[in-house]
C-alpha cells in the first residue's frame, strides 16, 4: 500500500477510535445556561438530597474556583448573622449582570418579599444552599457540570457610578463555598457530563439536578 494511503487509513482509524470513545477536549472556554437549584432537603447517610427545580440565572459573566475556603462565621451587628462551619472543597466567585429572580433571592438569599411586592433583606433573614448548575464549551464538545452544594459567603458591594459618555454597566459578584453534598452515603462535590460518555444524561442534564448515583434511562 503507498505510504500516503497508508497514512490516510491510519488516520481515519484513528479517527473513528476517537470518536467511539469520545475524544477528550484539549481546552474549554464560555460561562453559559447557569441555573440555580435550592436545597430543599440535605443528604445524609441514608437519604439523598433533594432540590427544587432548576431556575434559569441570566446574565451569567464568571464563575471563578479555586481549591479550599477560610470561609467562618460571619457577624453583623455584634451577632451571629451566618455559619460555614465545614470547609469547603471549593471557594471563589459567581458574577453575574443584573438581579438574581425574585425566587432565588427569597430561596438562597433569605430575602423577603413585601406586602408591595418589593424583596429586601429582613431581619432574621438565612441564607440557604443550592446546587449550580451551567455549561462549558469544549474543542471537541460542550460539557454540562453540575456543584452539588454551594452557598454563597458574602455579597460583594455594588458601588454605582454616575454615567459618563459611557454608561458603566455593574455586576452582582457573589463570593461563594462549594461542599461535598452526602447522596446516601456517598459524598459528591461535583459531576461533569459530556454527551460522548452519556447522552441521556447530558441531554436532561438542565431539566433537574444529575444524580451521580442514579444511571439516567433515554
């Protein structure tokens, strides 16, 4: 067989292996399609957590990890405004444009809702841990990835800024700690999923939060 023949048959077989194992990305790159999850009932050893629906975030700009947290207790007017007693796997920043949906800022903020309809911070007010859920593109396919239990440590100041010939658009950045999330025994942080490795999977990946205990059926 001639040696340019030869390379395009190798090539080619190359090429199908790949793609029947799912060739891994060399780069990822993109922040898109976050999703919010409340927490409505922690894991434990014998029961798996559950979460409310997924709520559409848009407006997402970054969301930045690194590994551990000096995360402690957190006080406001002398007391005791909020706990992370456990470190985190996880620490870092989500910033986003505009306002999270009133639901979230209720559900993971401890807002409050008036009797006007206008939400604020009240007395009294937790705030609570959800799941993030968001995607990533990748050289050779997006991938979905889901943290299992974050909650947010503070909420950086927004300093507004008279406009110019330039409007300065601001953020909301909202400092944050991920923790392993107890699924009846066994402890998750985080799941990727590609549609290579499970294509039922990474096609309901957004209509819930992904269960990495549970194989997900077509």
């Amino acid at each position: 067989m001639p040696t340019s023949n030869k390379a395009s048959v190798q090539a080619l077989d190359a090429a199908v292996q790949a793609a029947a194992a799912g060739e891994q990305n060399r780069y990822e790159h993109g922040f898109r399609k976050l999703h919010l999850a409340p927490i409505t009932t922690d894991g434990s050893d014998t029961a798996k957590p559950v979460y409310a629906k997924p709520v559409t975030v848009s407006g997402e700009v970054k969301l930045s990890l690194s590994d551990g947290s000096s995360a402690d207790d957190i006080y406001a007017g002398d007391d005791l405004y909020d706990s992370v007693a456990v470190k985190a796997v996880l620490s870092g920043t989500l910033e986003i444009y505009g306002d999270l949906p009133a639901e979230l800022e209720q559900s993971i903020m401890g807002h409050t809702k008036d009797a006007n309809g206008a939400i604020g911070l009240k007395d009294g007010g937790k705030r609570a841990p959800f799941a993030v859920l968001y995607q990533s593109q990748g050289s050779e396919e997006p991938v979905d990835l889901v943290l299992y239990k974050v909650k947010v440590t503070k909420e950086n100041d927004i300093a507004p800024e008279t406009d110019g010939e330039t409007p300065v658009v601001n953020t909301h950045a909202y400092n944050i700690a991920c923790f392993y999330q107890n699924f009846a025994g066994e402890a998750w942080n985080f799941t990727r999923v590609k549609k290579s490795q499970s294509p039922a999977a990474f096609d309901k990946f957004f209509d819930g939060v992904y269960d990495p205990t549970t194989k997900v059926e077509s």
